[in-house]
C-alpha cells in the first residue's frame, strides 16, 4: 500500500510540474532528462525571490533529492539581466512596519532554503548569468557549482539597506582567502565576470551565450556522477577565453585589504583606513561612512562568530540577527533611502558607529527560544 502512495505522490508531482511550466509562473519547476531545473521567472524584479517562490522551490529540491531518476539540478534566471537580484526586500518591509508575520516567514524559509541548497546530496548547478545578488547568492553559492559568465555581477549589499550580508554570509564569506570576505561584506563592493570566478565566488567561467549549450549538454548525461558533471563544466571552463589575462581586479590592494580589515572592531578599522590614508583607504572609508554603523557592527560579528560554525549554526545566527533587525529602525529607513525615494541619503539610528553599544549588539544576537530558526 505504501508503493501505491509512493507512485501517487509521484503522479501528483508531475502534474503540479506540468502545470508550473505555465510560463507566467514566478518560477518554472521542470524535468528535462535527468536534471530537474529551477527558472526563476520574474525577469521585471531582476528574479527577485518572494515568499510564495521560496516555498514551491524547497519541497522541490527535497523531493529531487529524493528521485533516483533524478541526477541534477540545475537552477538559472530569465530575461538575460539576472540571475537573481535578491529577496522581496519591499515585501518584507511592508510586513515589517505592520508587524505581519511575513517578516518572520520570509527569513525562516529562505534560510531553510539556502540549507537544503547547502546540503543537497544532489549535484546542484548554478548558472549565475547577470546580477546576482544577496539572496540570488543564497541559491547559488551553497551548491556545488556555480558557473559565471562576463554578464555576472556579484554583490552582497546589505549594509547599505540596514541588513547585513544574510543567507549564508557568515558562512561563505569569512572562508573566502585572506580577509577579502569581510572587505566585500562590509563595503558592498560589486565584483563583475571572471573576477567572481577569481575571489572563489564561482567555481567556473563559461561565455554567457554558451550557456543554453552547456545546459543542453548537462539534460543529456546518462546518470552522471559529481566527477563526471565536474568535467563537463571544466571542458565549457577551458575553452572560455574572454578576460582570460585580465588581473584580479583587487589584485594591488590584497595586502591592504588583509592588514587593514583583520582589525578586532570597526572602530579599529575606520583608525586603520584613516592611518592608512592612501587613496585606496579613503575610498573605502568614504563607502563604510554612508553604511549602517548599527548594520557594520553587527556583520563584522556575524563574519568572526561564522568562521568557526557551521552552515547550520550561521543560519540560526542570521535568523535571529534578520529578527533584530526587523524590530530595528535602520532597515526600514535604509529601504526607504534606496529603494523607495531613492534620495541615497539615510538618516541613521544611532548615527555613529560609538554609539552602538556592546549590549545592543549582544542582544541581537541572543537564542530566540522557541522561535529560533530549526532545520
């Protein structure tokens, strides 16, 4: 009886998919050969993740991960811009001012999301072609492989809005070499085509326009292993020579970045970029000045607390951190800053990084009890 539920579950699944390759769908869930394939599907929002996508994308992965017939999955944006620019952040903020549970909602199921990207036992390929963003790199950069393309444009630019780098972020980013995760967390630097290969962001380069190709290649393998998936990638790798003897744009300041970001507490950096006083120091100085002091504190703690945890512990962590902040005044201020009026000029609370206190900080990142985020 159990077998007969089993093949029913698998029926109804395959409905729901045909149904979903409705192309109207914010996101099309399909099997094509042995690779199952996410399109996120809202090309005007630069595929922008919302809750109701989030939650038809995670029983997917899992049911995936489940079908033996099933080798890889393969996720990708459409409308050539994106691949995906980040969450609903105006969506969260509604809900945010007006206490509605999808400020909670949308962060739990997210990070849900990036942890079962992060423990797939299925070979998960992300093709980030474009801008790919924030919680675009939650869904990409847990997996497998991530291919890049001249077309990508990496960024985790959360400090700007009164966030700080979620999804994973103090997971990936403090592993990065040197101290270059904590430059790009706190700064929001943008890093395009194959220097998001070099800083280990990607782990493959393809010219964007081979990348139907390369699709079509993956579709087509007959229940292939990670290795053989591996190969593939490395070959389309291999033969891509755009940028090919371009130096790694952040090549010249490594050592600056290594000496002056491994200061113990923002203050010490903003003395340490002051000291420094080279052009290349005041530029990121002037940028640390616009970000949330309350947003630059609280990522400098996320990224040294995440070196040492795992990707479960980190997700835990954010969730309480997205909670804080939530309850918070900078984020709503620094949505409104950026992306509603878009007058780019915050007024932050508190305006100075001394007047974020220890405590405060101690206290957004406290256990949640039975609200803390399980996975």
């Amino acid at each position: 009886r159990l077998r007969a539920l089993n093949r029913l579950q698998v029926i109804v699944q395959h409905l729901k998919m045909s149904k979903q390759t409705d192309s109207t769908a914010e996101v099309l869930l399909e099997k094509k050969g042995g690779a199952g394939i996410i399109t996120l599907n809202r090309p005007k929002a630069l595929n922008a993740l919302n809750l109701s996508m989030i939650q038809r994308i995670y029983p997917q992965i899992k049911a995936w991960e489940q079908d033996p017939e099933t080798f890889l999955i393969i996720i990708k944006g459409t409308g050539g811009k994106a691949f995906c620019a980040g969450g609903d952040i105006r969506a969260i903020t509604e809900a945010g001012k007006v206490g509605d549970k999808l400020s909670q909602d949308f962060f739990r199921g997210e990070y849900r999301l990036n942890n079962a990207i992060g423990t797939c036992k299925k070979p998960y390929v992300a093709l980030i072609d474009g801008i790919t963003m924030g919680g675009g790199v939650g869904v990409s950069v847990h997996g497998h492989f991530r291919v890049a393309t001249e077309k990508t444009v990496f960024a985790m630019p959360e400090t700007a809005i009164g966030l700080f780098p979620d999804v994973g972020g103090g997971y990936f980013l403090p592993r990065l070499s040197g101290k270059i995760g904590y430059y790009l967390a706190l700064t929001g630097c943008r890093l395009k085509g194959r220097d998001v290969l070099k800083v280990g962001i990607a782990t493959h380069f393809v010219e964007s326009e081979k990348l139907p190709a390369l699709e079509k290649d993956l579709i087509a393998m007959k229940s292939p292993s990670k290795e053989k998936i591996a190969d593939l990638l490395n070959s389309y790798h291999m033969k891509c020579t755009i940028d090919q003897e371009k130096e790694f744009v952040l090549d010249e300041h490594m050592e600056k970045i290594n000496s002056l970001f491994s200061a113990n507490s923002m203050e010490e950096i903003v003395k340490k970029l002051k000291q420094d006083g080279s052009p290349f120091a005041m530029k990121q100085l002037e940028t640390i000045n616009k970000m949330s002091p309350t947003s630059l504190k609280l990522t400098l703690r996320q990224l040294r607390e995440g070196a040492s945890m795992s990707l479960q512990e980190v997700l835990r962590m954010e969730y309480r951190l997205s909670q804080a902040c939530m309850k918070g005044h900078d984020f709503y201020e620094g949505v409104r800053a950026v992306l509603i009026d878009k007058d780019q000029a915050p007024k932050w609370k508190p305006a100075a990084l001394e007047e974020v206190t220890d405590e405060f900080v101690d206290n957004c990142f406290k256990p949640l009890g039975n609200d803390d985020l399980k996975l």
